[in-house]
C-alpha cells in the first residue's frame, strides 16, 4: 500500500490549527488532549499498515501518550514491539517509518525491542519501566502485546517501583533546589508541577489502586471534597501548558519572563496598580503548585503506609490526643481535630516539644489538611487558641519548621488570614526572587540562625546582639508581619503596622512589647536605607537616626531585622560591603546613644586625626609626614574618611603631593570583599566618567566612592569595587588597576565607555521605569541625585556623562544594587545646579538615557 507523506503533513497541519480553534472556542483543555491523541492514533495507524509489516509485530504508545493525553508541542513517545530481532530487510523498513513519521511533522521518541529487552531496560531504569507501564496498543499483534503487559506486570513489584518513584522524585526536586517558586518554573517537572500529580498515579496504577482521582477516593484516598479539589489543581495546570504550547510554538514548559505577560492576559488578567498581570498569574501558578506538593506528599505517605504499614511499629503515647509511630507524630483518632479544633495548633507545639520527632504520619498529615476549614473566626478569638499560637514563636525549638509545615498546610494562612492573601505571590521588581510568604519564612529563619551557636561563625555580630536582647521571640512576630501587607497598594510598611497591632493586642502583649512589634514593622526598610544611601560620616545623619530608634532595645532589634531582611531577598543582594555599612551604622548610633549627645565635628576630626598619626608610626614615618598633605584637605575630608583611610593616603602620598603625575594604588578591602583604589590627580572635567569607565571595562562594579578636590586643585577619589564575575582573583588584578589606571591618566585617555554587556531577561520583560530627582540637601549646599533604574554595564558612566555636560562636581557616590535594580544617591554642587531649569533638564536627561 502506498501512502502520500505530503498529503498526511498538510492533515497533522491541518488539525493542529483545528485543535487551536476548537480550543479557544470551547476551552476545553481535556477535549482537545485526547482529541490530539486519536488524531496521532489514525495517522501512524495508518502509516504503519502501509508499509506491509509482518503480522507477529506491534505498535504501541507509551508514556503520555499511552494515557492517550498529548499536548499540543509534546513529544510522542513509541515502542515498536518484536517478537525476536530484526532482520536487515525488517530494520531497513522501520528505519523508513521513522522517517515517515518525521517527514509528516511528528515529534518522534522511539524504541524498537523484544519484550525481554523491555523486561531488561525496565529493571534498569525506573523512567522506562513507568513509560511501558502506561502503554496501550495501537496496531499490530495484539497477543504479543498482550503477553508484554503480563510480563511486565509479573516482574513488577509494588512497594518497590513505589520506593524508586519516591526517589527518583527527590532528584528531581534537587535539579530545581527543591522549591516550587523558582521565578521561572517548569510547570511539568518543577515541585508542584504535572509530573507531581502523575507520580500519584503511577504508584496507584502499580499497587492496584486504579488511575484516576475517582479510582483513588474509591479506596479511601481522598474525600468527594479533596478529589473535586485535585481536580481543580490538574486542570489548572493543563490550561497552563496547553496555553504555553500555543503561545511558544514549539515544546516548552518553562514559565519564562519571555512568555508570562501574554499567558496573563489569556487568562483574563490585567495589571493594576498594586500588581502587574504577569504577578498575579504567577500567584496563581504558586498556590496550585503549593497545593500539588500537599497533595502529592498526603496520598504518597497514604499509598505507601498502605503498601507498608505503619502499624508494624508499636505507637507509643505521647497524651490523650497524641502517639509516636517511630519517629513520626500520629493522632489517635481521626475525628480529634472536629472534636478538639484546639488541637490543630497544638500538633505543632507538640512537634517543637519532642525532639524525637521528625515529621508526621500520613494520616495527621491528611487530617490537619481537611482541618483548615476548622480555623474560623470564633476560633481565631478563642483565647485558648491564641496562647497556643503565640507559644510556637516563643519554643527553643522547632519555630521556622513549625511555621514552613503550617504554612504548608494551609494552616498559617488560615489563622491569619492576610497572610493566606500573600501566600505565592510574586514581586516581579528585580529585586525579590521569593514569594513573599516565602520570603517572610526566609527572614525568620535567618532571624532564627542569630540564636544558634552554629552559625555564631557566620554572624558573629548578630548572634552577640541576639544574645544580648530580651524576648528575642518579638522579633519573629515582626519578621512575620514586616511584609505582610504586600500588594494592597500604598506603603506596605504602614499598611501592615494595623495587621501588627491588632495581633499583638488581641494575643495580649503589653505595650512595651506592641509598640516594639508595631514600630520594627513601621520602620524594617529605614536602616537599610540610611547605611547604604545617606553619608555615615555625616554627625548629623547619626544624630537624626538616633532620634528615630531612640533607645539601645529598638536599635538592636531594628538591626536583627535589617539584616535578615535583606539576606532573605535574593541570594544575589547580601554582600560583605552591605554588611560593613549595616554594622557602621549600629556602632555609631550605639555609641551615640551612650554619649546622650552627638559630637562635635571639630572633635571627630581630632579623634581621627590622632588615631590617623598613630597607624603611620607604626611605618617608621616622621612625626611631620602628614603636614604637606593634610594642609592641602578640609573638614568635610576628615569627616568622610576613617582614621585607617586617612592613614593609607598620607602614607601613599606624603612625598607625592605636589607631583604633577597621578598616583593610583590599590588593595584589598580592609574590612569586607572587593577592592579599595585611592586615585590621585589634577582635577579635570570628565575625570570620573574616565574612572568609571575603566572599572567597569576591567569587570569592577563600584559601590561607594567618595570623591574630594584637595586646596591646590587635585583630584583625591577613593572607591571600592566589586568584582562582577567574582572571579576570585582580586589580589592579581592590584597590579594591573594600579598601572593601567596610572597610565591612562597620564596620556589623558578619553574616557571609554564600557560594553553595554547583555541584559537580563527579567530586565527585558519587566523593565523598571528610571527615576531621577535632585533635591537640595538639609544645609543648602550642595545636591542629592537620587537613581533608580534597571542595573547594568555602563550605568554609572552614563550619569558621570550627564553630570559632567552640566559641569556638576561630584562629592560622594553610594552605589546600591539589589539584584536586578540599581538605587544610586550623588551628592554633587556646581555646574548649573542652582537654576532650577537646569536641574529638570538633568532629572529629564538621565530618565531618557537610562531607559532599557
């Protein structure tokens, strides 16, 4: 029989575009699967029956299409079944199907074995074994196919394939670090994707349970409830990828950047003014892929206590509500949570009180799951309740797994409600790489880690202020409520301090302690923002901060929660600098808080001076070295730099000062990772774009600099740098800035702009639009340019440009990035500042050039 391929491509293309149609038409995601599916049935049925193969052969689909489920881009996965090895006349005519079967548009995954090869690869490979146990016969020798099914039905052993599927699974979870909120998911084989749900399935079909949610509440898996729920989630997730199938063209399940605003607006989103589309559809996917992890963790741990019963240990009791089975929590009886909603909270102080305990058996777990709906207002205001759930903050042990389980279970989020609405949502503002619940749980466990002698190491400050702290548990109330009212729209600081209030209040805290809470909510942003925006050397920047914090208590509290804040962002955000600065500004507003008052700057510059003269004694330098130079320098020098940074300029330039050839040296940053340059030369108008422009060309960002003009005309700029790549070689590229640099200097290089480098695709597609505003700063001197826009190569050399066509000195730079976002602040005098039309025109400029 002969058979057109031309005709049969132009019907696959055909009803692929039906298939489409029928679709967006009907909406009927589960239709258009099986739909996909019959039509590939008729196609390759009638392929393989042209080509006039022996009768003892068969065709069979496995895999997804076994189940007779494909999706408009997947793959169709094939087994050719031989009764005994091909001849070479045979292998040459499957070889020309396979061609066909390319040839007319079809994705192709094929194998060609006897059922002993199937037998064999089966029991080398889990993946196969669970593709040919989903097989179904689509033409050919249906008692060959026959005898592979029971074949392969008798070497499979039920508990076994169940301990591999549980395996293989925890590998996968591994290649996607274990979450279900990675910023780009994939929505089949992330945690929380459709393969979840078909693992279920699979170890079901194995154990004889059947293979639908029907199949499973049959046999007391699931309640009518539960089984219309899960039904939901997997329905939820076929729309998804057949819309990402359509919108991509071609196989792919990841939710990239790329794709998330398109699928957002073909579920009917739109973006608002607290939420962008692209967020709220990824809320949705979160919270379905967090109910896909219950689910699959509840009927895994039900279907394998079935296939090995718990019962074999002996339960040991704990009280009158709760047992041990190993070392698992179990309830003993299932009706105790409708009979004790009480009981509910105290599973997990009981979890933090036994050390013994490592997790929960199938049936508490299913029991707590159904139990949510048991956590109502009346129960909310049982004071009962209430003092259980202010105890689990207040336990030695347990708090953040106590807190990730009830988050798990929905139990948090019911308890407290605003926190259930902040559940798996995402803040696409390069800066968050976590929901926000999950960036909350993150910032208590870092909170957490402060009281741990584990990880004093690692935070040795933190963990010595964390000691020194009474009630420390307040901490992890704030760190519960500091972003809690995100996404509402307005300030979500002011915004979650009522949610604050109201909880401490209602769970009886007094007022010294409800104020705590309520200002560290009110104010978790404010340290943050004055270490690494605001002038640290300024007294009165101190001063003004020490107003706010007001006594030593909310200082070290504030500055607990500061640090976790921003560690629980973005593994990308915490770095030593940031770290440096936050701990500046605790020292000194602590030791202003113990002098009552600020000093006077004339006093400041003595200290440093002083302590300046006594690190250069130890270099065997003259009691005069530091003459020449320091009479060339003003206050507002001394008071910007430290003694140790005062020191190593006078060292490198005592005998320099009046040199006309520039001096750059460079080193290791005394007390944090990257680099410092001290560059010494004549003044001169694009100076700092030159400098700027080679940093960035030799892969540095730079994230202070402070910049000074001596009395006689010299540039005197001090930065420290951060390797970009962090390429670990900082010490061999001393030499190298210190010669290149000079060099440049000396010939007058022009400055050169840096690679613009490629951007992010998060930046791409969801760009933030730049801001700039200059504004007068509190003694009317001088200028503070405020930047916000997307980071990336060449961003502080397009300002240096702008600044320097305005004839703007620049005085000192903090350079912030967080993440994906830059957040810059100038101060800068000079130029034509002072006109008002100017500094528009300035803002208007730097918005145009730094958009991406």
């Amino acid at each position: 029989m002969s058979i057109d391929v031309g005709a049969l491509r132009e019907e696959v293309k055909a009803f692929r575009k039906t298939l489409q149609e029928n679709y967006a038409r009907d909406g009927d995601a589960l239709a258009l699967l099986h739909a996909r599916s019959n039509q590939v049935d008729s196609v390759l049925t009638r392929l393989w029956q042209a080509q006039d193969f022996p009768a003892t052969l068969t065709l069979a689909a496995v895999g997804g299409y076994g189940r007779g489920e494909l999706y408009p881009a997947s793959d169709i996965d094939l087994l050719i079944l031989l009764p005994q090895e091909p001849n070479a006349q045979l292998q040459e005519k499957l070889e020309r199907l396979i061609g066909y079967f390319w040839d007319i548009g079809l994705e192709i995954g094929h194998s060609v074995r006897t059922i002993q090869e199937c037998l064999d690869e089966a029991g080398n490979d889990i993946t196969v074994q669970t593709a040919l146990l989903e097989a179904r016969l689509l033409t050919g020798n249906e008692k060959l196919f026959s005898t592979f099914q029971k074949r392969l039905r008798g070497n499979l052993d039920p508990l076994v394939f169940f301990e591999a599927k549980r395996l293989e699974q925890q590998e996968r979870y591994l290649r996607f670090n274990e979450t279900p909120y990675s910023l780009e998911p994939n929505c089949k084989e992330s945690p929380g994707g459709q393969r979840d749900l078909q693992v279920i399935f699979w170890v079901a079909q194995a154990a004889g349970y059947g293979t639908t949610w029907a199949d499973l509440e049959k046999y007391g898996f699931l309640t009518a409830e539960e089984m219309a729920h899960a039904e939901q989630c997997e329905e939820y997730l076929r729309h998804l990828r057949i819309h990402l199938h359509f919108t991509v063209g071609r196989r792919e399940d990841r939710l990239l950047f790329d794709y998330q605003n398109t699928l957002a607006t073909q579920f009917g989103l739109a973006s608002n003014e607290a939420r962008r589309a692209s967020e709220q559809l990824m809320q949705g996917y979160y919270r379905n892929a967090k109910a896909v992890t219950l689910l699959n963790t509840i009927l895994l741990q039900n279907i394998g206590a079935a296939l090995a019963p718990e019962n074999e240990q002996m339960p040991q009791g704990l009280d009158d509500d709760f047992q041990t089975i190993g070392n698992l929590l179990d309830i003993r009886d299932e009706t105790l949570f409708a009979r004790q909603p009480e009981s509910i909270l105290d599973c997990f102080l009981v979890m933090q009180e036994n050390t013994e305990l490592h997790g929960m058996t199938a049936r508490t777990l299913r029991a707590l799951w159904r139990a949510r709906e048991l956590i109502t207002p009346e129960f909310r205001a049982d004071p009962i309740n209430r003092s259980a759930f202010l105890k689990l903050f207040q336990s030695e042990r347990g708090v953040v797994h106590e807190f990730r389980r009830m988050n798990q279970l929905d139990i948090l989020g019911a308890y407290l409600p605003n926190f259930g609405r902040i559940v798996g949502q995402m803040q696409h503002d390069l800066f968050h790489v976590y929901t926000v619940d999950q960036h909350i749980l993150q910032v208590l466990r870092n909170i957490r880690r402060f009281t741990m002698s584990e990880f004093a190491h690692e935070y040795p400050l933190c963990s010595r202020v964390m000691s020194e702290l009474d009630r420390p548990w307040l901490l992890y109330i704030a760190a519960l409520f500091h972003d809690i009212a995100k996404g509402r729209g307005g300030d979500h600081s002011l915004l979650g301090t009522v949610d604050a209030e109201e909880f401490c209040k209602s769970h009886g805290l007094d007022n010294e302690d409800t104020e705590l809470v309520v200002w560290l909510v009110r104010s978790h942003l404010t340290m943050s923002q004055v270490a690494q925006k605001e002038d640290l050397s300024d007294p009165d920047v101190i001063a003004n901060f020490c107003r706010l914090v007001g006594d030593a208590r909310h200082l070290a509290a504030l500055y607990l929660l500061t640090h976790a804040d921003i560690r629980g962002t973005s593994p990308k955000v915490w770095n030593q600098w940031k770290g440096k600065l936050l701990a500046d500004l605790y020292y000194q507003t602590l030791h202003h808080l113990s002098q009552g008052e600020a000093p006077a700057p004339q006093g400041i510059i003595a200290e440093r001076q002083a302590e300046a003269m006594r690190l250069l004694r130890y270099f065997a330098l003259s009691a005069t070295v530091h003459e020449r130079l320091w009479k060339q320098l003003d206050t507002v020098y001394f008071l910007r730099h430290s003694a140790e940074e005062i020191a190593w300029h006078t060292r490198a330039l005592h005998y320099r000062i009046f040199n006309n050839q520039p001096v750059v040296r460079a080193r290791l940053h005394q007390e944090g990772e990257g680099l410092q340059v001290m560059v010494y030369t004549q003044d001169q108008p694009d100076l700092f774009a030159r400098v700027v422009g080679f940093f960035a060309r030799a892969g540095y960002s730079i994230v202070d600099a402070k910049i000074h003009t001596t009395a006689h005309g010299y540039a005197l700029d001090s930065f420290v740098l951060l390797d970009i790549e962090k390429r670990d070689n900082n010490r061999e590229m001393l030499a190298y800035i210190e010669h290149e640099l000079e060099q440049r200097l000396i010939h007058q290089t022009p400055p050169e702009a840096p690679s613009s480098g490629r951007l992010s695709r998060q930046v791409k597609h969801f760009p933030i639009k730049p801001e700039a505003v200059i504004r007068s700063d509190e003694k009317g001197s001088h200028f503070i340019l405020s930047l916000m826009a997307a980071d990336r190569p060449g961003l502080l050399y397009t300002v240096a440009n702008a600044l320097a066509a305005h004839g703007a000195n620049l005085h000192t730079a903090k350079i912030i990035t967080l993440g994906e976002r830059a957040e810059d602040v100038f101060l800068i005098s000079g130029g034509d500042l002072q006109e008002s039309a100017s500094r528009i025109r300035l803002e208007t400029e730097l918005m145009e050039q730094l958009k991406v």
